[in-house]
C-alpha cells in the first residue's frame, strides 16, 4: 500500500470521527456566530479542534 493510500485511508477515518462528534453537540452549528449556549463539553471541542488540523495537515500531505 502506497503513503499515498495510507494517507486517504486516515484522512477518511478522521473525517468520519470528526462528523461523528460534531452530530453529539447541538450546537456545533453555533460555532460559526461564536455562540456557546449548550454547555458543551470542552473535552469534546478539543478533540473537534484537534481532528481538524489532523484533516489539514493529511490534506496538505495528499498534495
């Protein structure tokens, strides 16, 4: 299997668990307008955070 692969293979399971969380916050859709209203889990924005530079930096490495 090439980097290549191996690269697309991650970046989907990444993308896959970074939709699942943001299904488990009511209110990820609030993030844009910066409203924090639902008590959300600040280990879970965390982990959000973190999977979508993990996605970036896999992007950037697939070229």
């Amino acid at each position: 299997m090439s980097v290549s692969d191996n690269i697309k293979q991650e970046l989907a399971l990444k993308l896959s668990q970074l939709e699942e969380l943001k299904k488990s916050l009511p209110s990820y859709k609030d993030r844009q307008c910066g409203v924090f209203k639902h008590n959300d889990s600040v280990e879970l924005w965390e982990r959000i955070e973190e999977l979508e530079e993990e996605i970036e930096n896999l992007k950037k490495q697939g070229g």
